[in-house]
C-alpha cells in the first residue's frame, strides 16, 4: 500500500502558501514528518531534532545551525530544542513576507504550542494531525459529514470487519502494513513513545503505578471520568492522577469531551469524558486481542462509541479548526452520546453497538431536540450494520461506514 491521502493536506498546502511557519503537531507515529516531507521534501531540507548530536548542536550555536539549514526546512520534533524558536523567530522577521519557511512537527503538545504561542505569534499556522479517520483509510479523505452534504460512501466493510478495523487502530503504519502484528506493534508504541513522553513531561516514580492507570482508564473509557475514584482505586494521590492525565492530553492520547449546556459556564465545571484517539491503542490497553471478544466483550459499546466520536473530531480538526463537540444527559436519564455543535446548529447523534436499528434508539435524541427546540439539527444513530432507514422525525440510522 502506498501514502495514504490526508485530509489535512489542502489545509496544510493553504497554511505553506500563507505563513512564514508550519507547525504540525499530534501524537508520534500520526505521520506528520511522512507527510511533511512528501508535500514539501522536494524542495525543503529535513532535519530531525531528535538525535542528542543534533539537539546539542543546535543548543550550542543557533544561529550557526540555522545557517547550515536555511529555508525552506523541516525542522522534526522541535520540543527537543526550544531555544532554536527565538532565533528562528528573528529569521522569519527578516523576511516577513516570504511564506512557508519553516515546518515545525512536535508529539508533545503541552511543551511546543505554548512556546510557539508564545515565539511566533503571529507567525506560525498551527495544525494537528491524528491517526487515520476512516473516510482516510477508504480513500475518501475529503468526504463531508453526512450533515454537511448527501452522499453516497462505498460499503467496502461490514459485519466483523468493522472490528478487525477498531482492534487495529487507525496508526499509518500498521494500515499500511495490514499483515503486521498488531499485539507487538502496539506494545511497542505503549512503551517507547508513551511511557517515554510521560517521563520527559513529568517526574515519574513509580511507571507501574502509571501503567495501572492506563489500564484503568481504558476499562473506564465512555463513562463519566471521577478522578478521585480512580485515585482510591489506583492508592495514588488525586493530584497525581490529574498530572498524569494532562500528560496524556499533551501527548494526544485522550481527547475530553464535556456536556453540553446553554450556559458555556456550566460546560467547563461538570464531569467530563474522556476518550483515547485511538481505538487500536484502547484495544490494546484494556487487553483486547480479537475482534469478536472486543465486539462481543463489556467494552464494546465504549469501543464503538470511541470510534465514532474520534471520526468526527479528526475529520474536523484535519481541516484546521476546533471541533467543538459535547454529549448531552440528564438528571432524569436522558442522554444524547454526541452533540456536534456547528456554530448554525446542533447535530444530536446516538451510538449504538448493535447491527439492528430500531425507533427506540432515538429516545435520546427526540429527548434533545423538545428541549433544545429549532437549534437542533437532523439526528443520527450510527450503528455497525449496513443498512440506512428513517427511525422517527428529523432522525436516521447510518451505518458506521457511511458515518
């Protein structure tokens, strides 16, 4: 299999042709140097920053280093030199208005975006890249969100498929490589990448302890995240497992989803969710091997509802902007898995781990839109069979494929 086509690949070509600076962030392994350096490596140098020579190099003499690569250039895994942003800041002063000079790739969100905030402001468009939607893994990376235009999407998969899919993860190379083992591969990636960014962001003492907490959030995946309950679990200090999960957030592990509310205020102080950004890692984490234990076992709902909600908020953020997405409930038990504010309206859409659609699985979402009125938008119940039907006023059934 060749490069697989990003959907972040017109944003990032719009970004080159007006900034003086890339940045492109995400978790390692995303395929941001991959796609870097197939869009621009033609005719930008690359340089890692990863290897200790390099990073000590550039820490020594700035200016000289940025002298031996001028731009354009790909500067890889800047977090390790931070000092080098102040002067390339002064380089990019000197000729303001020439556009894409510098392309800056990062996995450690809490370290490099507040600096380049802080440096380029002004300077740098900065974009994330995530592992692999499905629209990507189909070839249809630029497909829209069924609310945003009718389409018609091949159904290439379907029944089991879907699992083997979700176990796998949406990493390019495991992808790329659909004979690689994925029990090894994700082991690998556990301990060399994340355990690793989360001793280089934190002061870890004890990586057994942190490596029960992985655990122990992936079997709580979905569900209303009470950090002190997991700290009495774990016999760790409640601060602890707060830094921890910051860390999984600044390494893009998780994303946290938070309920939806008219008054904005309220969105930021009630419990949250949190999910990984990828199913495969999940999977992985909660010790998942097969795909008809994982669809069959007590974490599949939670599973299939990370799946659909990381389509959404990776076709979104790959098109440069900020998905602003909520799940809804209430005190009386209705609850809407994911509400997908638009700006022009809201999309209420229930997940379901069943093949079967029925009418009642739109409860929730009829429960959304009589207290929500005239915002709320069309519905959906995404589920993992292949059929579409109406199940109700303003509400369809949509196959994850089609999703």
């Amino acid at each position: 299999m060749g490069i697989l086509a990003r959907s972040i690949a017109p944003v990032l070509g719009r970004a080159a042709r007006e900034a003086p600076a890339v940045a492109l962030t995400g978790p390692r392994q995303s395929g941001k140097t991959t796609l870097l350096r197939e869009m621009f490596g033609a005719k930008a140098h690359y340089v890692s920053l990863e290897p200790p020579d390099v990073r000590a190099t550039a820490a020594a003499d700035p200016r000289g280093f940025l002298d031996a690569y001028p731009p354009p250039v790909i500067f890889d895994e800047v977090q390790y030199t931070p000092e080098l942003l102040p002067y390339i800041k002064e380089r990019i002063d000197e000729r303001r208005s020439v556009s894409g000079q510098y392309f800056l790739t990062g996995s450690q969100n809490l370290l490099l975006s507040q600096r380049i905030t802080e440096t380029l402001a002004g300077r740098a468009a900065m974009l994330q890249l995530l592992p692999l939607t499905q629209r990507e893994m189909l070839g249809s990376p630029g497909a829209p969100l069924p609310w945003e235009a009718a389409r018609k999407l091949p159904m290439r998969y379907a029944g089991e498929d879907v699992w083997d899919t979700l176990l796998r993860g949406g990493y390019p190379e495991l992808t790329a490589q659909p004979k690689r083992g994925i029990t090894l591969w994700h082991s690998s990636y556990v301990q060399t990448y994340l355990e690793r960014d989360v001793r280089t962001l934190r002061q870890i003492g004890d990586l057994g302890s942190f490596q029960n907490f992985l655990r122990v959030l992936a079997a709580r995946s979905g569900q209303l995240l009470n950090l002190a309950d997991m700290s009495r679990d774990l016999g760790v200090a409640l601060n602890t497992v707060k830094a921890w999960l910051s860390v999984l957030e600044a390494s893009y592990q998780v994303i946290v989803l938070r309920p939806y509310f008219a008054n904005i205020g309220k969105r930021l102080v009630k419990t949250p969710k949190v999910y990984f950004t990828d199913t495969g890692t999940l999977c992985y984490l909660a010790g998942l091997r097969d795909a008809r234990h994982a669809a069959q076992g007590p974490l599949g709902g939670a599973i299939f509802e990370t799946a659909v909600i990381l389509e959404v908020f990776k076709t979104i953020l790959h098109r440069g902007l900020q998905p602003q997405l909520y799940f809804w409930r209430t005190a009386k038990g209705a609850e809407v898995d994911l509400v997908v504010d638009t700006g022009e309206e809201l999309i209420p859409v229930e997940i379901k781990a069943s093949g079967t659609p029925i009418p009642g699985m739109a409860a929730g979402i009829h429960a959304f839109r009589a207290e929500l009125g005239s915002r709320v938008g069309p519905g959906y119940v995404v589920h993992t069979g292949n059929i579409k039907l109406p199940l109700g006023p303003g509400v369809t059934a949509l196959p994850f494929r089609m999703l």
